[in-house]
C-alpha cells in the first residue's frame, strides 16, 4: 500500500518507525516554519511603519529604515527566544 501507511507496517525490521529520525525531521519542519512566521511578521511590521508610498523602488531613507527597523526585530526576536529557553530549562531542572 503507497502512502503514509506503508511506512507504519508493523512486519520485520524494514518496517519499525525510526522515532528519533521522526522527531529531528519534526523539529526541522517546526524551526522552519518559524523562520517563515518570523521573516512574515517582520516584512509586515516593517513595511507599514517605512515605506510611506510603495513604488518601482526605495528611496534612501525607507532603505535605511527597513534596515533598521529589522536589525531591531531581530534583535528583540532573539533577546526574547534566549529568556523564553533559559526559562524552560530552568522550569525543566526543577522537575
């Protein structure tokens, strides 16, 4: 039988489910949709707050904004990811 199934049949060893290789390809899909939500979310942000009246092109100043105004994105993305980690690991060692 093609399809999701075949992989899960529960005959010999050419049928066991490999769960390690399940979850790192889990984690991958999960980080890269996260990557995208992240770069969605600062495209949006950024653009309403620089970009006045798109056009064919940028003009200086709406460049350095985007810029700017990413790099601070970025940068408070990760300050917060690194709080949000530390504090599950934290809540982790106390269990």
């Amino acid at each position: 039988m093609d399809g999701f199934g075949s992989d899960f049949s529960s005959g010999g060893s050419g049928g066991k489910v490999d769960t390690g290789t399940i979850m790192e390809q889990v984690k991958v899909q999960i980080a890269v949709a996260n990557a995208q939500e992240l770069l969605q979310r600062m495209t949006d942000k950024c653009f309403k707050k620089c970009i006045g009246k798109p056009g064919s092109t940028l003009d200086n100043s709406e460049q350095k904004c985007i810029a700017m105004c990413m790099d601070r994105y970025m940068d408070a993305w990760n300050t917060v990811s690194r709080t949000y980690n530390s504090r599950l690991q934290r809540e982790r060692a106390r269990m």
